[in-house]
C-alpha cells in the first residue's frame, strides 16, 4: 500500500527517493513541498505520514533508535500520539547517550507531556519524569530538575501510586544530598527517612539500595558522620550486589571509594573506583565517568600521589567539557591545585584553580571555599599575604554560610595568611573556636587542615613543645588512615619544633624521613624546604659538605619552580628562597628569639 502511494509521488516528480543508507524520502524543491501539500487534503497527508512511518519500521527495524526523530514526527503528523510517545521517548534516550542533553530534554517534555495526556501506565510516566530530571542535573539546571520531581509527587497523588512519591522522594533527596547551588542536607534526611520507611513498606529492594547509597552522600559530602556514611555504603553495596543491580552498584562504588581511604583502606578504595570506572564505560554514561576521575583526584591526593591525581584530573576535565557539564568540570579541578603546587607547576595550579573558582557560583559551590582557600595559601607562599587574606575571608564567608563543616579549611588558610603579615592574635582568636577535629567523625582532609593552622600558630609564637605534640599526634593519625598527602609538610614543622626545642639530632631523623617521602612523591615544593631546613641543621652540626649538597639540590628545584611560576609571584617566592637557603640555624634563633 504505501510502496504504490510512494511511487505514485515519485512519479509526479514531487518526492525522489534517496540512496538506500539514507532511509528517506526528500521533495525536490521546497515549492513543490508547499504544494504538494496544499494539493493533498488533511486526511490523506495524515494517512501518508502514517504509512511513512509504518514502512520506515517495517524496512528498518534494527535502525528504529536512529530513525526515532523522524518517526516520531511522522507520527505526530499522522496525529498518532501513542506511537508519537514512544519514539519521542527513544528520540530522548538516542540524544542522552551522545550527551546532546538541550535535544534529550526537548524529547523528553515532549514525550512526558503525551504521557500525562494519554494517561500512560505508571511506571512509564515514573521512567519519563526520571529520564527528565537526569538530563536537567547533568545540565546543571538543579532547580529545574527539583521541579520536576515535584510534579512526580502531584502525578503520584493523583494516581494513588506510592511507587511515584517513593522515586520522587529519592530523586529530590540526591540533589539535595550533594554540595550544589541548592544543597540542603536536613531536608535531604527527612526526604530520606520518608522513602526509606516507605520502600521496606513496598519491598523494594533497588529502592532501598539507593536511599542508603543517599544517606551515604549526604554525611560524607561535607565532611561530617563519615564512619556513619561509610555504614550506609557498605548497607547499600550489599543490596546492589545481592540483588544484581548493576548500575546502582556503580553509583555506590564511585561514591564509595573515597570512604575506604578515609577508613584506612587504600587498596579497597582504589579497587572500587576503578570497578565504578569499568562499569560506566560498558553502561556508557560519560556524566558519571567524568564524576569517577574527580573522585580519582582526592583517592590520588590522599596516598600522595601527585602526578597520578594530575593525570586523573585532566581526563575529568576533557571528558566533562565534551558533553558539556560543568559540575564535573569544576569538580575535578577542585583539589588538584595542591597537586600541581607539590609538582612545582606554580602557573598551571594558579590557572586550573582560578577555572574551579569561576565554575564555583553557578555549578559546584565547594570551590569557592576549598580552592580559594588552596589558592590563598599558594598566594601567601609566594609572597603576596594580602591577597591570601582576601581570598580566605571569601571562603570563610561561603563556609559559614553553605558549608559549616568545612570551615576548617578556611580558617587553617586565612591562619596562614596572618601568620605571614605578623597577625598572631586574630590568627589564635580564629583557631580558638574550631573542634579538635581529629577526634571527631570527619573527613581526615579537614581534620588535617584544622590542625596544620594549629602547628603554624605555635611555631610562630615559639611554643615548641606544643607545636611538636601536634604534628606527633597529627602524624601518628595520618598513619592511621594512610594520609599522605600532607605529611612532608607535617614533617618539616615536626622537624622545626624539635630545632627549637635544641633536639638536634632527632629533627636531622625527621628531615631524613620527610626528604624520602618527598622525594618519592615528587613533591618538588616540600622538597626544597625540607633540604633548605636540613642545609641550615648541617650547618649546625659542622657537617659543612653534606649542608653543601643540600643547598645545591634545593637550587635545582627552586629554580625549576621558578622558571614555571607567574612572574607576578616569580620575585616573592626568590626572595623567601634566597632567604631560607642563606640563614644559618642560629640566626633564624636569634631572629625568632627577638
């Protein structure tokens, strides 16, 4: 039937039919569409459209993903609405796996809207509503999508169905878990206390499966209830292995693995990340793979590997740029500056921080407190104190008002900053209030970063025995849970509070650990300190060839910082090197007891 209808339009030279991999029909010009058109009266364009779209099935039934576009608009044409619905929906899935999300998103509404109208069954609108909501997060568009469950939570109310708010809940509950523009944990409890007694009501295992899995966002994200989130973790990685459920397994593992180095288990963590890699490979979710390489920076960051965090942070970066989201951009760019400054890599840290930076207000807030106040501290180091202070002010503003639990790291960065411009009083008026956070259940970078402005302080103010008490407790607990990324730094303070307490002997042992660690890491900007310190002890102790030696290979990396440092900060950070390399050990005492 549509074969004769089709060649009779042929053959009035109206439509040609083109080569046989392009799988259509075109009319040779666009008049002769206008009226061909207007020559055919409604019913019968109606029916040939139809006819169309039953033939493009028939013939192409393997291509129906690639063809959904114009099926479904066949079909909209022949004013077919349930056959309209399903290729709209396909058109969406088509889009959102090529990361075309504006696409996806118009396919969607167009399909939802059809679904709502067609009264479509339950778990088809409850699909479609979700479809929806992914594609408005990975968009960035968190408002949106929370609207969009909303309107879930009104469909399940009209339909009775509890199975709609059960989804609802949990899809609004992990937005709200997460540090986004529209982060809000204590709502995010209740919406997941909600679905919880509800799922075990409905025996939905998946279901319960992902509000453990959101349960372990929402007390891991920013730092606090980390035993407790490693708890639900490992409640919902048995589920999703239990019962098969093999994305779910990949989104507990990716979230999960962080929380093994926070536990002390680096092989463990290591192991679920890159399962979680694999896994979204074979599921082809690009968004998630992106989020699976930030999270690869913090593992890297933590066991103190620098260029391995680096590398992970660039395939983040690509991959997020390529379909398009932001938050993914900004979060694989959010700790990496530390690992750059650790390389000696001055500019590109400066530059990759400045990018999380201006990603932060619009798609991951997190940098606005965290990497301003890594940049802060690099701003400090090289000479420019003022501006440290400026930017830790910035992300102690934002820590009171979004993140409370990470303030922490704002004030260990703006104690720096007033360390270096000769402000000890507010410095300890700052560091009075904060929590002994290394016996509290947080995350250990934050506790880390609570205690080094702690140490700073009390080397500053010549409270040696203090200052050693807290890098021994402090090393003693990176032990613990295998931190590494901190522990040259902690080291070298250790080594100075031994020096003023005249333990000579000991602190040269502690240099000489500290410069194996270093050096093994990479880590070029720890390293020239550590032997600028150990050159100034050699001194000390008459060993005049080895404080020589040391000298020489903390020249070689100071110079090659330099030579990849902003020439705005290039003259501060000489300047500090010349004078760490030339002051002898009595006269940094004489300095410090003056």
């Amino acid at each position: 039937m549509i074969e004769t209808q089709l060649a009779r339009l042929e053959a009035s030279e109206l439509v040609r039919r083109l080569r046989e991999e392009e799988l259509a029909y075109l009319f040779r010009h666009a008049l002769v569409q206008d009226t061909a058109r207007a020559s055919l009266l409604n019913n019968e364009r109606k029916r040939l459209h139809e006819l169309v779209g039953e033939a493009l099935e028939r013939v192409y039934p393997e291509q129906r993903a690639e063809l959904a576009p114009m099926l479904a608009q066949h079909f909209a044409e022949a004013g077919n609405e349930s056959k309209t619905l399903e290729y709209a929906e396909l058109s969406g899935d088509t889009a959102r796996r090529i990361n075309a999300n504006a696409e996806a998103l118009t396919c969607y509404t167009r399909a939802l809207n059809l679904a709502i109208k067609l009264d479509a069954p339950n778990a088809q609108l409850q699909q479609l509503f979700l479809k929806r909501g992914r594609v408005l997060e990975v968009k960035g568009d968190f408002q949106a999508a929370l609207e969009n469950y909303d309107d879930l939570v009104k469909q399940s109310a009209a339909r009775t169905d509890p199975a709609l708010e059960l989804a609802a809940l949990m899809a609004t509950a992990t937005i709200l878990s997460i540090p986004s523009v529209v982060y809000e944990p204590k709502r995010a409890q209740e919406l997941s206390d909600r679905a919880l007694v509800l799922a075990r009501e409905l025996d939905d295992k998946a279901a319960q499966a992902k509000i453990l899995w959101n349960l372990m966002l929402m007390n891991s994200r920013v730092g606090m209830g980390i035993h407790r989130a490693f708890q639900y973790g490992e409640a919902a990685l048995q589920i999703a292995r239990e019962q098969n459920l093999r994305e779910r397994l990949a989104y507990v593992l990716n979230d999960l693995s962080p929380m093994y180095y926070y536990a002390g288990k680096p092989e463990l963590g290591k192991q679920a990340n890159l399962e979680a890699r694999a896994m979204w490979r074979e599921l082809d979710n690009m968004p998630m793979l992106s989020s699976n390489y930030g999270y690869a920076v913090m593992n890297h960051l933590f066991a103190g590997e620098f260029a391995e965090a680096v590398a992970a942070s660039q395939q983040g970066v690509t991959l997020s740029r390529e379909i398009g989201n932001e938050w993914n951009e900004a979060f694989a760019q959010t700790w990496v500056g530390n690992a750059y400054i650790e390389l000696g890599e001055i500019e590109t840290a400066e530059r990759v921080m400045l990018a999380a930076i201006a990603l932060g207000e619009r798609a991951f807030p997190p940098t606005l407190l965290m990497t301003r106040s890594v940049l802060a501290r690099l701003y400090t180091d090289f000479g420019n104190a003022p501006r440290g202070i400026e930017l830790s002010e910035l992300a102690l503003q934002v820590a009171k008002q979004r993140f409370t639990p990470m303030r922490p790291i704002a004030v260990s960065a703006l104690t720096h900053a007033l360390i270096a411009e000769g402000n000890l009083t507010r410095a300890r008026e700052l560091l009075a209030d904060i929590p002994r956070l290394l016996e509290m259940d947080t995350n250990p970078m934050f506790a880390v970063d609570g205690v080094r402005g702690r140490f700073e302080l009390a080397l500053a103010e010549k409270n040696f025995a203090e200052a050693l008490s807290l890098c021994e407790h402090l090393r003693e607990y990176a032990k613990r849970v295998h931190l590494r990324q901190y522990l040259p730094e902690i080291m070298l303070a250790q080594a100075q509070a031994l020096i003023g307490l005249e333990r000579v002997e000991e602190a040269a042992d502690v240099l000489e650990q500290a410069r194996a660690l270093a050096t093994r890491g990479d880590a070029r900007w720890s390293l020239w300190q550590i032997l600028a310190a150990s050159a100034r002890l050699q001194d000390a102790r008459g060993d005049a060839e080895r404080a020589v030696l040391d000298r020489a290979q903390a020249r070689e990396l100071i110079a090659f910082i330099a030579a990849r440092t902003p020439e705005n900060l290039r003259a501060g950070f000489l300047e500090r090197a010349r004078r760490d390399l030339t002051q002898r050990l009595a006269d940094s005492d004489a300095d410090e007891r003056g």
